[in-house]
C-alpha cells in the first residue's frame, strides 16, 4: 500500500517539476505516513509544504507552480457549443 501512495505523491512531485524549469523540487516521506514537499535552492533545502497527508498532499502540489492549460480540439469546442444551446 505504501509504494502505491507514494507513486500518487512522486508523479505530483515529477509534474511540479516538470512545470518549473530552473527549480527542482523533492519529496520526503515522513515516520507517521505524511508527505513533505521542499525545494532545494542554492542557499540549502527548504520546506515548500508542510507535512501533510497523501490527498492533501497531491492538491497542494498540484496547485503550485505554472498551471498546464488543457487542449481543447474543434470536435471538443463544437460539443460544448452544441451544450450550451440545448440548456
């Protein structure tokens, strides 16, 4: 069960990452289950986030950093289009 959460927890961490270029930060699980996010910076390694438990975790990681904008195809757009007109 552990490795499955902590999977949750380092895929948040990799897209965090993945969004911020030029900074890298880490995850680190604590003795009493809960998951902390710090940054290292050239000054050391600070605390991002607090510990918090795994849900928690993953929606504040999310939250973080430069958010993707999702695509949006023509079919998607004509679909929500055709949505709205029928409401």
């Amino acid at each position: 069960m552990t490795a499955r959460r902590s999977t949750r927890a380092t895929a948040a961490v990799a897209r965090l990452n993945e969004r911020c270029a030029g900074r890298h930060f880490l995850m680190v699980m604590t003795g009493d289950g809960l998951f902390v996010l710090r940054e290292r910076t050239a000054d050391g390694v600070q605390e991002s986030v607090a510990a918090l438990p795994l849900d928690d975790f993953v929606k504040a990681v999310n939250a973080l950093g430069p958010q993707v904008v999702p695509r949006v195809t023509k079919n998607d757009a004509a679909f929500a289009k055709q949505l709205v007109k029928k409401t």
